[in-house]
C-alpha cells in the first residue's frame, strides 16, 4: 500500500489516496470551499460512520469561516482529539475501519476524526462453555467492548494492553494483555514477533489466528486456548499467561498453555474443592473412555477373547451371533453415525438440534440392533464414549480425541492389544515432545508428582493453593521478568 508521504498540496494528497478506496458507493467525498480560500475535503464510507459526529466536527472547524486561518483550524482539530497521519496507507486504514479522514490545502497531513460506529450485540451468557456457577458473561464482536470487560475482572496496576494492526495489509485490529512482572518476557516477545509475521490477509476470527501462529500445525492437540468467559482470561492473566484479542471475534486466544489446563475449568474454583475434584478426576477418566474403549472393545472381540470373563464372554458372543460384520467395521458404523448425529445438531436450530440428536441415537440406536448389523453392547459402549466426549471442558480439545479415537481403532484392528499400547506410545511420545510458545505442553513428571498434586487431577482447598502460577503444566514466572 502507498507509503509516499503528504504535501501541502490537496489535490496531490487525494490522488494518493481515492484510487485506492476505488469507486464505490458508500463512499461518501465531500469538498467544502471557503470564502476565505481554504479548501476542505473529507471521505468515509458511510455505513461504518456516524455522520451525526462528522457534521457536529465538520461545523466546528469552518466556525467563522471568513476570518479563519490555518492556525485556528489546527487548534479546533486539536480540540476534536483529530489524529495527524502523514502517509496514504494509514490514511487508508482509519478510513476502513469507519473514521472521517479530513484533508485541508495547506497543511501536509490528513487529519483523522473518531466517528465510527459500534455496531455490537448485547451481552450474553456463553453458549459454548455452560455456566454452573459463576459469571455468565461472555465476550462479544467488538474489541473494544471485550477489553473493557478482561480490565473490569483483572484490577491489577500493572494491566498492560497492547495493540497492534495484523494482516498482509495491518487492517485487522487485535490486542494483547498481560501482567507485568507476570508473563514471561520471552513468552510476550514471541506473541508479538509471530503477530506481526501474519501475512494473511482474510482474518475473520480467532481461529483463524489461532493456526497462524501455534508451535505445530501438524500436531491435532490445540497448543492455544481459546475461551470466551472475561472470568477465565483474567483467571489466566493472574497465573502469567497473555490474551490475545482480534476484533470482530467474541473468543479470546490465551498463550502458553498445556494439556493439564485445557482439562481446567473455572467452574472447579467456585464449587466445593470436593465435588470439583471429583469432577475434575473424571474429565481425566474421560479421556481414556474417549480414546480407548471402542479399541478395546475391537481387541477383546477380535484378538483376547480369553481376557474377559467366562460370562461376558459369552454374553457378547449371544449379541454377535447373527452380526454379518467384523467388529472393526460393526464399532465404524456406530463412531459415524455418532458423529453425523453430532454434527447435525450443532448446524440445527437449538431446539430440533437436540432432538435430532437424541431422538436420532435411539431410534438408529435400537433399529440397528433389531437388524442385527450391530451388538447391543457396542450401542452402549458408543454412548458411554458420546457422553464422555462432552465432559472435555475445551471444544477443541475433545475434537481431538474425537479424532485419535478412529486412529486408535484401527491400530486394535490390525495389531490387537498391541496396536493399543504402541498408539499410547506415540501420542505419549508426541505430548512430551510439543510445546506452547515455547514452554511444555505435557510434562509427566510435574503432572503427576504428589508436590503438584494441589492443582492437576485434584483440586484442593484454594487456601492452599499456591500465590505463584499454580498449574504443574504451565511454566514458572520468573519475578524479575517483564
């Protein structure tokens, strides 16, 4: 985009800039002569404006326009807060995002009004991470709307916002917060570095974001969290961690993070550390459930029957007994048919999602088995899987295992038992091995140690929790750090 920077000239200064913005309609020019000589020209598109702020500025500046001079006009654009901009693009890039650019023969800067308007929807309760107990707020479209909600919960003097311009062309505004003396210097050193290398032009949401600038692209784990609860990004804040924030997205990208805080809510600080730690213990439980049990469902029938009991053994013989099909492709079907029944109530409206999805599973569920195309038991151990997917308090994260589950499914097909233990070998080695901007992403040795133990599986009473960053996942804060 233009760099050449502005003469005094108007008519020079405009020919750098309408080119760019072409011909359209919305686009409201508009050229006011004075009696005195001085010209005026000012552009915006006006569905992004308040043309109510730029008429009340625009009189305030041709005031007693027959005596007005150069000075008087710098005064009163000094009194309107005007901001000066010297060259076409950023001139430009205030004009897109809704504000009045003002040009005046004489001076060699375009002058830029804050008329824009914040066209934003009310607040609301999350829709993606159910509120028990707690703040049912979440964020919503406008940056600025989400910034002020983060620095309401997070009464810190040393609440640092940045803000940046991202994208092939810098159009897209964003912001990042974080705790000083907190957040790790290098950790904001690189959010930056990464934010500013975005050459992608199209940034409609954060998750687009999000797979710009993650440690591995290849990697089906989420190495950023993403929430939209002010109450966990100011949660976050406090443990050292920074916010990213991109207008137009009600999701905010919290960095680094680790596979023991995607399995945290901030549900299990605001009920009994009893309950929450029961609660927490069987997401963990949950997991294994996701991955696991359709592969061992698939090895016990198909390599060691001799493991099971004598009387489940035959129990599930009875049930496959006029099943035409290996119990690989038996297990497929329902996963799939699961999974459409899932996505299909996510695209429907809310009501019919729901009861497409439940009147779906039973009926497909019990015409299935009455059909004898699939055991009764595999009905049951697919719906205990459907239901333990949904206890992952992080969207992205029980995709993931959605997907593993398949791998994991096939490794028992072809090897039997050991398929199961190599594929836990290999996402082990893959966990151990990721990081999130440079800090670990799994580290078994601090997750599982009894001195962490306060906050990983369990969760002890908050009096004992620790002042620092309290996640045996998520990395130290060194105090002398900014």
């Amino acid at each position: 985009m233009e760099q050449t920077e502005f003469k005094e000239y108007i008519h020079d200064n405009l020919a750098l800039v309408l080119p760019k913005l072409k011909e359209n309609d919305d686009l409201v020019k508009n050229k006011k002569m004075l009696a005195n000589g001085l010209v005026f020209y000012y552009l915006y598109f006006s569905e992004m404006t308040d043309e109510n702020k730029v008429s009340e500025a625009i009189k305030t500046l041709i005031k007693d326009e027959e005596t007005l001079t150069l000075d008087q006009v710098k005064k009163r654009l000094d009194q309107l807060d005007a901001r000066p901009v010297e060259t076409a693009k950023k001139t430009i890039e205030s004009i897109l995002n809704g504000n009045c650019a003002v040009f005046i023969n004489g001076l060699d800067k375009a002058y830029i009004l804050t008329t824009g308007k914040k066209k934003t929807r009310s607040l609301t309760e999350p829709t993606t991470e159910k509120v028990v107990r707690g703040p049912k707020v979440a964020f919503v479209e406008d940056i600025d709307t989400n910034l002020a909600l983060i620095r309401q919960r997070t009464s810190h003097p040393k609440l640092i916002t940045k803000k940046i311009m991202i994208g092939e062309n810098k159009l897209k505004p964003a912001a990042i917060m974080y705790i000083e003396g907190k957040a790790k210097k290098s950790v904001i050193k690189e959010v930056k570095a990464r934010l500013k290398n975005i050459q992608l032009e199209d940034i409609q949401d954060s998750g687009t974001l999000e797979e710009l600038i993650e440690d591995n692209k290849y990697s089906p784990f989420p190495q950023i969290q993403n929430t939209e609860r002010p109450d966990k990004v100011s949660s976050a804040l406090f443990n050292g961690r920074v916010a990213i924030l991109v207008d137009s997205s009600p999701f905010v990208l919290l960095v680094p993070v680790s596979l023991g805080i995607l399995m945290q809510s901030p549900d299990d600080y605001y009920e009994r550390w009893i309950s929450a730690s029961l609660i927490r213990s069987l997401r963990f439980a949950s997991i294994f459930i996701t991955l696991f049990l359709s592969s061992i469902y698939i090895t016990l029938v198909s390599f060691h029957q001799g493991l099971l009991p004598t009387a489940l053994a035959v129990t599930i013989s009875a049930n496959r007994e006029n099943v035409p099909f290996p119990p690989i492709f038996e297990a497929l079907l329902m996963e799939v048919t699961i999974e459409l029944l899932r996505e299909a109530g996510l695209r429907l409206p809310n009501p019919l999602g729901q009861t497409i999805g439940l009147v779906g599973g039973v009926v497909i569920g019990q015409a299935a088995v009455e059909a004898n195309l699939v055991s009764s038991i595999l009905v049951i151990v697919v719906s205990v899987i459907a239901l333990a997917s949904f206890t992952v308090p992080q969207y992205g994260m029980g995709l993931s295992f959605r997907v593993l589950r398949f791998i994991s499914m096939f490794s028992a097909a072809i090897l039997g038992l050991y398929g199961i233990i190599l594929f836990m070998l290999v996402v082990y080695t893959h966990l151990t091995r990721q990081t999130s901007f440079g800090s670990p992403y799994f580290s078994p040795n601090g997750f599982f140690s009894l001195k962490n133990t306060d906050d990983s599986i369990i969760r002890l009473p908050i009096k004992n929790k620790p002042k620092e960053v309290n996640n045996p996942n998520e990395p130290k804060t060194d105090s002398t750090e900014t």
